[in-house]
C-alpha cells in the first residue's frame, strides 16, 4: 500500500503542474494534498480524529486544520460548507463526498482520484472515483478558500513539519539563514530526497563559497541553475564527480556521497572505531564516515547501521549540515 501511495503522489504532483491557477488549484490545493499524504500512515479506526487513528471525516479535519482551515467535524456538516463545485471542475483539494444522506468525504487529488480514510483494515486509501465510489458519489465542495489568511508563515516554519519533528531545529535555523528553502504554500516536504545540485547549493550558500563559472563536468552546462555552485564547490575540492566526467546533478545524493563531502569540506577528523555494522574498511567512503560519526553529525540508525547506499531526505541533508556547522 506504501509503494502504491507514493507513486500515486508522484503523479498527483506532476498533474498538479497542470492545473488552472486558482487559488483552491494552486498554493493552497497543493499544500492540501502534501499535507494528506503526510499522515498516510495512520490506520482507520471509527470516531478517530488525530494520527492514532481517522474515519472519514476525522481526517479530512484533520489535515484542513494542518492548511489553516477550519470544517466541522463530521461528514454531512462539512457538505453544508464552502461551494458546489461539478464534477468536470474537481481540482486537488476539494473534498469529495458520497451517500444520500451523505456518509462518507474523501479529498480529490486528481486524476479522477480521492484520498480518505474508509477501510477499517487498511491504513489512508487512494482510490479512483469509479465503480462503487462512482455509483455513491453525491458532489463536491471547495471549501479552501475559506478562512485561508494571505500571509505566509514565519521564516522557519512550515505546514508540514510539526515543531516536535526531529529534524524542526535544523531546518528553522538553515532556513532563516537563507541556507534552506521550502515550497510554495510553506511546505518543506521533509521526507523528498535531496539532489546532488541541491546539496552543493547549499553547502555552498552555508560557507559562503564565491561562485564558480564555468563547468568541470560534461553533464553541468552553464545555463544550469546550480552550475555556479557547483563550480564553486568543486574549485575548493569538496565535491567531484565521476569517472565519466559526469556530476550528475539532478541524481539523489547518498548518504556515503554526503559523508565524503563533509569530511572534506569541514576538515573532519576520522579517528575512532567504526560503530556500523554494515560499513567494511574496503568501502570508498569508510573514513569518511568514521568522520562523520566522531563529529557527532551522525548517529545512524536504531538497528546500528548508516545504509550508505540510502538516498538521504531533505530532513537529514539539513540536520548533517547544521551539527556540521
């Protein structure tokens, strides 16, 4: 179900670049949906209205409130609110709702898609508006314009990364350093993977590194939006790329490509005993690591491992920079 979501969310992002440039359509819409596929995890459970467990209507209050709109709390008052919107007008973030009297609402996401919780052995479901939600379906309401305020959060602060989060003080500090940005609606999208262009931007920007010009490597042309920075790691020494002469810029940066580049870049010292059970001496980024975890930049994970490999989030990029800082 968790690999089905998240491709269904790909998509919905892409469709979103799509839609007309509402208000309901664009900021707030997409930050709507964020916000829905952020508490996916959480299991149906009837009467439920916080991440330990939603129905139907608990959720779509749930993560309105988490948008800076207030619904009632169940299914047929939240009906009374907002705007008739038909069927060929749905854009993301409209609520969906079935049954006469209605009993169920869902959050449409596009593509002929809604997101809700409906399925007491299941966590939150996607699922299409055809068949059974098709013969069920009452109408839609666009209620995201209502009680929406025009100005934005304070800088380090985002809709979808709770205070509590345990990356929220790295990122507020990079952020109101101007290190770190976040989306348009004031989404931050914590668990998004970072690119390698991203993380030398960054870097770049927090060592206040004057830009490059130029390119060293083939797949890096000018007009590239981070080729100066890039430039201007790669003229320090910090970052390479490789053996082809590539960067590949728009390519995931791994957890092992981000040590070797804070060992460098901060002049780590790698000293100490390797405490990772799935690193050997043999491998590239061994000392590197063995830096990163002297330092106190990284902990790995609960089970004893740092998964070089693993693609690393825009939440541990900014915690690794700001304990590198």
């Amino acid at each position: 179900m968790k690999k089905a979501l998240m491709s269904l969310l790909a998509f919905s992002m892409v469709f979103l670049l799509f839609v007309p440039n509402s208000l309901a359509g664009s900021r707030i819409g997409n930050q709507i949906v964020d916000l829905a596929f952020k508490y996916d995890y959480a299991p149906y459970v009837w009467g439920g209205t916080s991440t330990h467990g939603f129905d139907c209507s608990g959720y779509t209050q749930y993560v309105y409130d988490k948008a800076g709109i207030d619904l009632p709390r169940t299914s047929r008052s939240q009906y009374g609110e907002g705007d008739y919107v038909s069927r060929s007008n749905l854009q993301p973030g409209d609520l969906v709702f079935f049954g006469n009297p209605v009993w169920h609402v869902g959050i449409y996401i596009g593509n002929n898609k809604m997101i809700s919780a409906e399925n007491p052995s299941d966590d939150i479901t996607v699922a299409s508006l055809t068949g059974y939600w098709d013969r069920n379906y009452r109408g839609a309401k666009r209620v995201a314009d209502v009680g929406v305020s025009s100005s934005s959060l304070p800088t380090g602060s985002y809709h979808d990364l709770d205070s509590d989060h345990w990356s929220a003080d790295a990122v507020s500090s990079l952020s109101k350093q101007g290190i770190i940005d976040g989306y348009d609606g004031d989404l931050f999208k914590p668990k998004n993977d970072v690119t390698r262009a991203e993380a030398a931007k960054m870097l770049a920007d927090a060592l206040d590194l004057d830009n490059g010009h130029g390119s060293s490597f083939d797949d890096v042309s000018s007009s590239h939006w981070a080729s100066d920075y890039i430039e201007a790691a790669a003229d320090e020494g910090y970052i390479s790329g490789y053996e082809n002469g590539d960067f590949k810029p728009d390519q995931s940066i791994t957890r092992a490509e981000i040590a070797s580049i804070f060992a460098r870049a901060f002049d780590l010292n790698s000293s100490g005993s390797n405490q990772f059970s799935d690193i050997s001496s043999s491998h590239w980024a061994y000392d590197h690591i063995k830096a990163l975890s002297a330092n106190d930049i990284t902990e790995g994970y609960e089970d004893g491992t740092f998964r070089v490999n693993n693609e690393a989030t825009r939440s541990e990029f900014a915690v690794f920079l700001y304990r590198a800082l």
